[in-house]
C-alpha cells in the first residue's frame, strides 16, 4: 500500500512529520529513565512496528507484496538497508543522548538542522535541481540557527549552573551537532538498497532498516552506558529493575518513530504522478525539528527558568530554522 495520488501522498508526509516531531516526547516523560536503558525499549519498538507494518499493510491487496519483495530482494540491499539504519542510529542516539542534557528545544533544531544542511549538499553535489543559489542561502540560514539554538542553550546553562564547576553547555551542543551529521549521511545507503528491479520495497527497507537499528544498539548502549555522557557509567542490569512504565515509554516511542518511517518512505515510493514532490517531501521531513522544539518550550517548559534573553533567543533560533528550512524548500521547487 503506497500513495496513489498527490493528496494521499501529502497526508501520509504530515502524518510521518507528527511521528517524528512528537516521538521524543515519550523519552521526556519516561522522566529519570537514563536515554543508555530508554533507548534499549525504542529500538525493540521499531523492529516490532516494522514487522507488524510489513505483515499487514505490506501484505494487502493483489499487488507486489512484503513476501514477494523477500523473494526476489538481494542480500546487498538487505545489508545496505541494515548498514544505513546503524548509522542512523549513532545520529539518533547522540540525539537522545542531547535530548537528555539539553531538551528537546536545544537536541532537535541542533541535530536536524545539521542533518539537512549535510543532506542538501549531498544532493546539490549528486544530483543538482532547483535553484542552487536559494537552496545554499536556506541553509545558511539554518545553520544560522543551529549557532543561535547553541548560544541559547549556553546562555540558559550558565544562568542555572551551580557548584565549583559550572556546565558550559558544549557537551550537550556536540552531541547534537555531531548527531546531525550521522543524521544527514544515512540516506544514500538507505536509495541503494532501494533502487532497480529487486531493490526493497518501503515496508522491507524499513523492516531491515529497523534490524540495523536494533542491532548497532547493542553495540552503542553498551559503549553509552559505561562512558555516559552525564552521571555515572550504569550497568546492564539496571534494564530489569525499573517497573513496566519507562519501558512502555521507550517501545511507544519507538513504534512512533517507526511509524513515521513508514509514512515517509512509502510517501517516497509513490509513483511521479501522485508524488507530494521533493520540496513539500524536505519541508516535513526536516520540519518536525520545528515542532518537537515547541513541544519542549510549551509543553516541558524546558527555557521556563531561563531569562528572557536566552528565551528570545531559543525562539529566534526556532523562526530561523523555519524561514531557512522553507527557502530552501523553495529553492528546490524552482526548476
């Protein structure tokens, strides 16, 4: 089941920009849950939904089914599609790991911000369309709001900073950025393991996406959980200690980012006639940053302490990235 027409194809791209703007929320209110023990549940959620997305909406109808696709698939792709979602995954953990220091108003619009700005060259450089000279003041723009998004966050550290020695605030602003950066380099592999006449359809690409997921984070919570980017190094064991609650948090959140996965990559298989287009496709995708920051400055609070500056500031940040993000979007229209 993929979109059979420009409009479907646009609903299913907002319904994959909520998943992905919202799905950080479940790590916030898994609330002291250290990200190292929360992501272990997220990466088990996505291989769950991927599964259940592939049996059942990618089994439907008379059409090319997840079973036929298994078939005739290769193991290149399988293995490209499983090493794009590793990479992914170191992104989306130092995210996590941002999300945990800094909140969700500071991690997204660094960490989004970085993985456009990695992803739009990328594509300038490979596969040049649109206006390039929009498309390049668009990130700069936004990368104007990723140093504005850092500036807040330092600024709001020191104000609430206590002790001997105060948090400068670099910690959590490289994570973010260096996350932005994986962020931004999974995708080719993910194209290649998509493309020709036995590439992966949607739901397998993100059944053997979300296998790169789980597996690599094994490898990384283990490296998270003995050097931890905040607090002490914590043992494995503390998984099986906490009660049933922070672990519905971290599967829900993963199965709402696997969700949006699905929306967006089957949103990406739909036929020219009936595609959303790649403008309107780089706006919501790289738009949820905009609203996982809103939903930690109005619905966490996360700049509540802080003084009204660093308040305008993260606010400027969050405009910025939005008026880069729709320059650039415009830009690509632009034939």
């Amino acid at each position: 089941m993929i979109p059979t027409s420009p409009s479907f194809a646009i609903i299913t791209l907002v319904f994959s920009f909520l998943c992905w703007g919202t799905w950080a929320n479940t790590q916030k209110a898994a609330g002291k849950w250290r990200f190292e023990l929360y992501y272990v549940d997220f990466a088990i959620g996505t291989v769950l939904f991927a599964l259940l997305g592939a049996f059942t909406l990618g089994s439907m109808g008379d059409g090319f089914t997840f079973e036929d696709n298994m078939a005739i698939t290769g193991k290149r792709q399988m293995a490209l599609a499983a090493g794009s979602g590793a990479i992914f995954n170191l992104g989306n953990m130092l995210l996590a790991g941002s999300t945990s220091l800094a909140g969700m108003a500071v991690a997204f619009p660094l960490a989004i911000g970085m993985a456009m700005i990695v992803s739009v060259c990328w594509n300038m450089v490979a596969n040049p369309a649109g206006s390039i000279s929009l498309q390049a003041g668009g990130l700069v723009v936004v990368l104007v709001a990723v140093v504005m998004t850092a500036l807040a966050h330092r600024m709001r550290t020191l104000e609430t900073a206590t002790g001997k020695k105060k948090d400068s605030g670099v910690k959590a602003t490289l994570l973010g950025v260096f996350g932005g950066v994986f962020l931004g380099l999974y995708a080719p592999a993910l194209a290649q393991s998509r493309a020709g006449d036995i590439g992966l359809s949607p739901y397998g690409a993100l059944v053997f996406f979300s296998v790169g997921i789980a597996l690599s984070t094994l490898l990384y919570s283990l490296y998270f959980m003995n050097l931890p980017v905040q607090g002490e190094a914590v043992p494995l064991k503390h998984y099986w200690k906490k009660p049933h609650r922070p672990h519905a948090w971290g599967l829900a959140g993963g199965m709402l980012w696997s969700m949006g996965a699905l929306a967006l990559f089957t949103a990406g298989s739909a036929p020219r006639e009936a595609s959303a287009g790649p403008a309107l496709t780089l706006a919501l995708q790289y738009g949820s940053a905009v609203v996982a920051a809103l939903c930690g400055l109005l619905v966490w609070k996360e700049f509540g302490a802080a003084s009204g500056s660093a308040r305008g500031r993260i606010f400027l940040a969050v405009a910025l990235f939005l008026g880069g993000l729709l320059l650039t979007a415009f830009g690509l229209q632009m034939a």
